[in-house]
C-alpha cells in the first residue's frame, strides 16, 4: 500500500491584513492575542477569525488604510513583546562571547587568571566615562557589566577552548591524507626533560596546515626507548592513525637516532608504524650554523664577561642601571645556552 503522500502548509503574508495573524516560528500567532494557531491552513485561520473576531469586519474594513495601520500596529506591538524576552537572551550571549574573546586576548598576552577583574575594572571605569552621556550608554555599560572575567570563569574559558582546539586536531587527523612529525627533546628550568611533538598534516585539497601536536614530560631518563613509549602511549590514546606518517624529523642527539637504541630507532622496528622517511639537524638551525662557523673564540670570552657581571649582584645591578641610562632595547643580560647535544 502507497504511503499518503504529506502536505506541507505554508502562511501567506496577506494574511497579516486580513485576518490579523502572523508568522512566528513554527505557529501562527493573533497579534493581538497570545492564541496560536499550529497548522497553517486558510480554513484554520478564518474559521478563529469569523469566530473570535467577526467585529474587526465592521470597524477595519477590508482593503482600507485604517484596517492596515490597524495590523501595523498590532504586528508592531507583538514584536516588542518578543524582543521582551529575546533582547536578555541576546546580551548574555554577547556577554559570554565577549568574555572568550577577553580570555583568549589575556591569556596570549601571559597574564594570570587574577587579571581578569583588573581588565573588566579598568573597562567599566572607561565606559561609563565615555559612555554615559550617550543614547546607548546605560545599556552598553549594564551588558559590559555582564561579562564574567573572575579567575574561575576564565580557568573554565580556557580549559572549554582548549577541548574545542584539541577536537578540532582530532578532526584533522582524521581528515588529512598524510602527516609528519617533528620531536624535539629538552630541559625546562625545573629540571623536567619535555618533548615537543610537532604536526604537519597534507590534505586532498593539497593545503597544509601545522600545528603543536603535545607536550610529554619525560620524568625519568630521556633514553630513546623512553622517549618511543611516550609518543606510542599518546598515539594510542589519541587515536592518530599512524598509517598515514610519511616521515619523522628530530635532533642529533644519540637518544633520537641511535642505530640500536635510538628513538629512530625503536618506531621502524615496530610493524604498527609504517615504512617513513626520517630526518635529523633540522630543527636547531641556529645554533648548528654558530657551531660549523666556529664562533668559539667570540663567545668565550662573551660567556665569561656575562657569568661575571651575574655572580656579583652589585655588578649587576649597576649594569642594569647603564642599560636604562643608555635606553637599551634589553634592559637585562641576554643569556646564552648551550644545546646539550651539540656541546660535545
């Protein structure tokens, strides 16, 4: 049996003058009414109207300039009451939007969480300065006054994008036709050995795009097996299909290309990685060149004159004083340090 093929019914906009009724979503309202009407059929809205309202024929007659400043009124009315309870609605969305974006902006600048009553004071002082003579103003201040910049609601912005940033990779990796990798192996000022996980991914339409992939604290050794067990163990929680690496770039250091035990190494030796290009003595460009040039009779005694004006604190403020007096782009000693594997 034929399944009964369904109507669709649409509303027609002579009906706002004739009957007195309007589109509003999915039903039709009387304007000035709050009766609805949900199937939009001609039967349906005259039948309410003949009923409800046959007086309006008398008072507005049809086709006549008092019956449509009648329905422009009424639609006009109808549409404030909405914008009643849309116009709040609307102004926390901008407010929760605006404190995204303030977050974002404070957060690339480096500033604590803390901040953000200090930003949000500063703006409201501005704005009912320079706002408060103005047609708007009041409102303006009250929706900037919205914005929640506290150090818990931006902890919770932050964390929010950065899930948003971590799907958007994961799609990304799924999309891609091929990726390479880029690891980078060093010690922070607290002594942890991070590895730097860099991603560039080829798509169909042959655009590229790369992004920071992870950062994994090495807490122990940073041998080449240790280094292979952390990047395995994150591909495998992410996922990465690794069937699509075509070719994996380190340092020189012996724990990233030892022949045996290098991290190289052990990734060609297991079958779940497949057969990709590996390169090395890309990443530290700078300080490759400063090595092969040999700058070693510039920067010894350089490194000496430094560590001597660091160790005697009276020395040293007294050289900060001259860079201020001399108005010096740095206003401190530029340190130097040396990469590990490339200081043998």
């Amino acid at each position: 049996m034929a399944e009964k093929r369904k109507k669709t019914y649409n509303f027609h906009s002579e009906w706002e003058e004739e009957f007195f009724f309007y589109h509003c979503e999915r039903f039709l309202r009387v304007s000035h009414l709050q009766a609805t009407v949900v199937m939009a059929k001609r039967h349906n809205v005259e039948r309410h109207f003949r009923t409800c309202h046959a007086n309006y024929h008398a008072n507005y007659p049809p086709g006549s300039a008092l019956r449509v400043e009648k329905a422009r009124k009424l639609k006009a009315g109808l549409c404030k009451q909405q914008s009643f309870f849309t116009r709040p609605v609307k102004n926390s969305q901008k407010a929760t939007e605006a404190s995204f974006r303030a977050t974002h902006f404070l957060i690339k600048k480096k500033k604590a969480f803390s901040d953000g009553e200090v930003f949000k004071e500063a703006m409201m002082i501005i704005a009912k300065t320079v706002l408060k003579d103005e047609k708007y103003g009041t409102d303006v201040i009250s929706t900037l006054s919205d914005v929640q910049l506290g150090a818990t609601t931006m902890v919770r912005r932050v964390l929010a994008m950065s899930r948003n940033l971590a799907n958007q990779l994961d799609q990304d990796l799924a999309k891609c036709r091929w990726f390479s990798i880029q690891c980078d192996e060093s010690v922070d000022s607290s002594n942890t050995a991070q590895l730097m996980v860099f991603i560039r991914m080829v798509f169909d339409d042959f655009s590229k795009k790369e992004e920071l992939l992870t950062l994994l604290p090495l807490k122990t050794t940073t041998r080449g097996v240790d280094i292979y067990n952390a990047v395995k163990e994150f591909f495998a929680e992410k996922r990465v299909p690794l069937e699509k690496l075509v070719s994996v770039t380190t340092n020189g250091a012996p724990a990233m290309i030892g022949q045996h035990t290098g991290f190289i190494a052990h990734c060609k030796g297991d079958p779940e990685f497949p057969n990709f290009m590996n390169y090395h003595c890309i990443i530290h460009q700078q300080a490759l060149c400063a090595k092969v040039i040999g700058f070693g009779h510039v920067m010894t005694p350089v490194v000496r004159i430094i560590n001597s004006i660091r160790s005697r604190a009276k020395q040293h403020r007294t050289f900060k004083v001259i860079l201020e007096e001399l108005s010096a782009e740095y206003g401190d000693l530029l340190l130097h340090t040396e990469i590990r594997w490339l200081s043998r």
